[in-house]
C-alpha cells in the first residue's frame, strides 16, 4: 500500500447579505480534477477525470445548473412537484378529451379527482400516488390502460430542492466570478 500527499486549494466564502456560507476544495490534474463543496445549501462533489484541455477551474466556470446539480448531487437535486404535477394531470385530461379519448363523464369525474387529490395528498409523492391508486378509481383506471398516457401513471413534475436553488443562484456565481479573475491572473 502506498499513501501520497497532494495539495488542494480551498476556497471559503463567508459574509453573504443571507448569511451564507460555503467551502470548495479544488484539486486539479492534466485533463481533470476533484471538486467538493459543503455548504449551507449541501454538498457538492465530483471527480472529472476528463475535461479535456482547459483546467477544471475553466471547465466549472462553464457549466449549467442541470448537468453540474446531476454530477455534484448524484441524484438527488430534484424533488416532487405537486401543483406541477397537478397541472400536468388536468392538461392531460383536457387534451384526451379533446381528441375524444376519453367521454366527457371520464373527464369530468376525473377533473373531480384531482381536486380531491389535491385536497388530501399535500405534497408527498408516495401520498399522491397512494391517492390514485385507491381513492380516484376512474383517473387510475384511465392511467393504468393507457388512455391518459403511455407510462401507466401520472405525468410526474420535479423541481430543484431549495438546496440546490439557493445553492446555485447565491454561492455558485461568487465561486465563478473569482475563478474567472483568478485565471485572468494566472
């Protein structure tokens, strides 16, 4: 077994208006690098083993919100949207209606439904799709043999967590902006 020592870099940021804080250790290597962060919001890690020619610093600088919460998250960035998913559900069944997939008693008794799955799902997920399967016999008749969508269930809406949010939209721009001048500077 052999153990080797290599240095990182550690960028804290404290001092915020929300009071925020948050820590990024960088290390970075010939087309590729780790990064790993604790906040307030969470943490973020990953390791890119190939980035190609630019430094991880530049290639961070460069991502979008989706691919970096998949990579850093690992999963777990999205979380159940009800009243998306709410929406979806009743513009489902306005657009089988309209194409005459589904008689206009289905519609209204299912439109009925989903008021009443609004009522008593909150915002769990397991819950909602509890609701479906035992108190809205006609929506979950219509979902199970395909008539409202392909999938045999709920057109299902996600959102970021409000870590990944606030995350994103307070902490990751300040990281951006001083590697951006950090690399003028290198």
């Amino acid at each position: 077994m052999k153990i080797t020592k290599k240095a990182a870099v550690v960028y804290s940021l404290r001092g915020l208006k929300h009071g925020g804080w948050a820590e990024v250790t960088i290390r970075e290597w010939n087309k590729g690098g780790s990064f790993s962060c604790q906040s307030d919001f969470g943490d973020f890690n990953y390791i890119w083993g190939s980035i190609g020619v630019q430094t991880l610093r530049e290639f961070l600088c460069d991502l979008n919100k989706g691919y970096f919460m998949k990579k850093t998250r690992q999963g777990r960035y999205m979380e159940f949207d009800f009243d998306k998913t709410i929406e979806q559900i009743k513009t489902d069944i306005l657009t089988v209606r309209r194409d005459e997939g589904i008689t206009k008693q289905e519609a209204l008794d299912s439109w009925e439904e989903v008021e009443k799955l609004y009522i008593e799902s909150g915002e769990s997920q397991d819950a909602f799709f509890y609701s479906i399967s035992n108190m809205c016999p006609v929506l979950y008749e219509l979902y199970n043999d395909g008539r409202l969508n392909d999938e045999y269930h709920p057109s299902i809406r996600e959102r970021y967590t409000s870590g990944c949010d606030g995350f994103w939209d307070n902490m990751w721009p300040h990281f951006v902006e001083y590697w951006k001048e950090e690399l003028k500077n290198d």
